[in-house]
C-alpha cells in the first residue's frame, strides 16, 4: 500500500469452482481518482468491482478502504454505494421516495430529509421532479435518480457497474461529461466498470486493462493508448493494424526492424528492451498513417505503395482497407473528412501509397 492510496487491492482472487474469476489483481487507487475497470464481458472486473462492494468475499488476498482492511465486512458496513447498469430504482416510488430510501434509516426530521433530498435533485438537475413517478422517468433521468440515490449517503467510494450501457450514444456520450463533472465537483472517489473503450478514456483518471481475471496493465488514458505494454491493450483500445517483424539491430535510438509487409522500418527505443533477432509484433494505429495518390510528390519518413480494396464511409471520417504486395491482410487507414478530403479516396482498386512516422510504431513482444 502506497501512502496516496485509498483503496489498496492486494493480491486478489476469487475462485468459483474451478473458475477463476480474479486471479491474483493488485491495484492501488488514490483517493478523489476516477478510475476505470475495462475488459471484455468474463474478464473479471464485475467480480472486483462486487467485491469491493462487499457482495462477494475474495477467496484470498485483501481490499482496505481508506487503511481499513474490508474483504471481511459486509457490504452495509462498507463507506461504499453502488450504481448498477439496470439502475435498480424503485417503480413503486416517485422520485423523492427512491433518493430518501436509504436516508430514513438515519433517522432525519422531516425537515433535514428533504432537504438533503432536495440538493441531491439540485445536484443531478432534475429539480422539480420529486412527485414525478419512476415509469415517468426516460433513461437518462433514471440514471441520474439512480446516481443520487448512491451519492446522497455521502459514501467514501462510488462503484459503478457499466451506468451508461442501456443509454443510446448520443445520450450516452452526453451522460459521460455529466459524470466526470459531478465526480470533480464532489471529489469522491469513483470506481467504474465498462467495456466502452471510448467511455473509458473520456471519464478515467487511469485505466486498468482486464482479461482472463487478471489486470494485464494499468495507467492513464493516453498512455495505454498511445504506449500499450500487451497486444491486447493495444487490440482492445482502438483499432490497430499488426504487423510481424523481427530486430536486425539499433541505430542510435531506434530498433531496425524487418518486416515482409513493409519492409525495413525503424522505431523508437522503448522501455521494453529486444534482443538482435528476436521476432516481434509491429502496431500501427489506422489514425497514424496517411494515405496519398500513389503519383503524389510529397516525401514521407516511411512510404510503400497499396492498393485500395474497399472503403467504409462514415461522414467525418471513412476507414479505407489497403492492400500490401504479399500480404494476407489488409491494413485499415483512418481518414479525416477534412473538407470533403475523403471522396476520392474510397474507389476501389484504386493506386496508392501509405506512409507513416518512426514515433508512431509500436513494439509488442509476442510473448
């Protein structure tokens, strides 16, 4: 445990049956961060995050709490609230009741109840709405009944289990800077789960990546997106073009690397050292590569020419699969509709050529 820590993870597992479910997670949260479980569906992080709630106990290791140890308490004793993706608001309650339910047991005056319930209504901007009844509510106003409910008790951590799943996207997306707002303007700490890459990276503070129950990587948005350790991280957050190469050596700074798709290319010195000949995987984000006319003039640090086998167009931007000499799969190019850039690029079989910087490979051991 670290001294900025508020929840420490340490060494975790739960096992059901011969399932693991969590295997072995270690994970240090500070207080007032926004941090973001992400992962496939089966990839554990429900699990943790229900664990951290009290609803599941860890087969072994610990969870504290602000210093207090907790695999061990149950879940109403617990300075924890949670948010669930079905929101799990009463329908036989209006809204005032479903954000004073779990007030009453703390025994306020009349006086005192509403008006905690009335800054809570305040806080989500649904003042006015507390006769109106849950089947009244659309899905956002529910999610935002649902988070007041939660956060009305004043917990010391706020988990949420996929809160924007059953939003539409542009609901959603609206959704998601209403609550990395809110989460700023109360400082509590938030613990989120998703398998939204983008919801992830618009709301963490930091992202940990799970697969198989285990925690693969950890860090800030742009770094595990722009830097991923694992080629999973790399898969899972955004679309990445992979390419297989090998290390022939270093010039100053930067592995040479040969590649049959590409040919040689170079890529900078990294934290994860290689080895003269050793066999990796080269990744290159569809946003990083440019695409011209293959009789274009302009000269690019790396160029080889394709040819265009179809095109997806999406408005502002289009996805253009290229075809490389000798390979088996096509590379995905992302282009920018800048002023109508992209019309004349989506003909198939149409003569190009793709280019790229030395900064923006990615180096991925196959191991």
């Amino acid at each position: 445990m670290t001294e900025r820590s508020f929840i420490s993870i340490q060494d975790v597992s739960k096992h059901f049956g011969d399932v693991r479910a969590v295997d072995n997670v270690d994970l240090e949260i500070a207080k007032g961060e926004f941090f973001g479980l992400l992962g496939p569906s089966g990839c554990g992080k429900t699990t943790l995050l229900r664990m951290l709630a009290g609803f599941e106990t860890p087969t072994s290791g610990e969870i504290f709490i602000d210093n207090e140890p907790s695999a061990a308490v149950p879940h109403f004793l617990r300075p924890v609230n949670m948010v669930f993706q079905n929101y799990a608001i009463f329908p036989h309650l209006n809204v005032f009741q479903n954000i004073a339910f779990g007030l009453r047991k703390d025994k306020l005056s009349k006086d005192e109840l509403t008006r905690q319930v009335d800054t809570a209504l305040e806080m989500i901007k649904l003042e006015g709405y507390g006769n109106r009844g849950a089947h009244e509510l659309s899905g956002g106003q529910r999610q935002r009944v649902a988070l007041a409910r939660a956060l009305v008790k004043k917990p010391k951590v706020l988990l949420l289990d996929e809160p924007l799943g059953a939003l539409d996207k542009k609901l959603r997306e609206q959704m998601q800077l209403e609550l990395r707002d809110l989460q700023r303007e109360l400082g509590i700490t938030f613990v989120f789960v998703t398998h939204d890459q983008e919801e992830a990276l618009t709301m963490s503070d930091r992202i940990a990546v799970m697969a198989d129950g285990k925690v693969l990587e950890q860090g800030a948005p742009a770094k595990i997106y722009e830097r991923p350790q694992t080629r999973f991280a790399a898969d899972f957050l955004g679309s990445m073009n992979f390419i297989d190469g090998q290390i022939k050596g270093i010039d100053g700074d930067a592995y040479v690397i040969e590649t049959d798709q590409l040919g040689t290319i170079k890529a900078p010195n990294t934290a994860q050292k290689f080895a003269e000949g050793e066999k990796l995987t080269i990744g290159l984000r569809p946003e990083n590569i440019q695409i011209s006319p293959r009789a274009s003039k302009v000269q690019r640090e790396n160029s080889v020419n394709a040819v265009v086998k179809t095109a997806a167009y999406l408005g502002d931007r289009a996805h253009i699969y290229v075809v490389l000499k000798d390979a088996s799969e096509p590379v995905l190019v992302t282009m920018q509709n800048l002023e109508g850039a992209i019309s004349n690029t989506l003909e198939s079989n149409l003569d190009v050529a793709i280019s790229w910087s030395d900064r923006s490979v990615l180096m991925l051991k196959n191991s």
